[in-house]
C-alpha cells in the first residue's frame, strides 16, 4: 500500500513539473503563433507560397491552444495549491 501512495507521489510531483515546464513555454508558443499568423496574412495578400498556408494555419492554431492550455493549467495548479491566494496578476 505504502509503494501506491510513493507512486501518486511521484506522479502529483510530475504533474506540477510538467505545469509549470508548460508556463514557462506559454508566451513562446503564442508569440511562434502570431508569427505563423502574420505569415499566413502575408501569403494571402501576396499571393505567393499558398501551398504554405495549411502548415501556418495549423502552426498558429497549436500556438494559441498551448497557449490556453497552458494558462489553464497554471490556473488549476494555483487553486490547487492554495485555493485562498489571490491571482498573481492582481498582486503586481
């Protein structure tokens, strides 16, 4: 029973390691996003390289969506730390 409860151990430590891994990564994502967003924009007013344009639709949509997930994330593992602690954006 004692090697189970080691185990949920070890697996709480991997979520939060793999949250916060993730956070760090949230503005990266979202900034390769809107690159891959502005090229796409770029591609269609010129109208140059349109085979290019799935490949950037699906770069900047996997941007936006880590970028959710990781906000979400960062979110939950907050109320689950401490659910009585303000958001860290409205202390600064």
């Amino acid at each position: 029973m004692e090697i189970i409860l080691l185990w949920l151990d070890d697996l709480d430590d991997l979520a939060f390691a793999v949250v916060s891994a993730v956070e760090r990564l949230r503005w990266p994502s979202l900034e390769i996003g809107f690159s891959a967003a502005c090229g796409l924009v770029v591609i269609r007013f010129a109208d140059i390289l349109v085979s290019w344009a799935p490949a950037l639709a699906w770069i900047a949509l996997a941007g936006v969506v880590l970028w959710i997930a990781a906000l979400i994330a960062g979110e939950l593992s907050r109320i689950v730390v401490d659910p009585q602690r303000p958001r860290a954006s409205a202390e600064t």
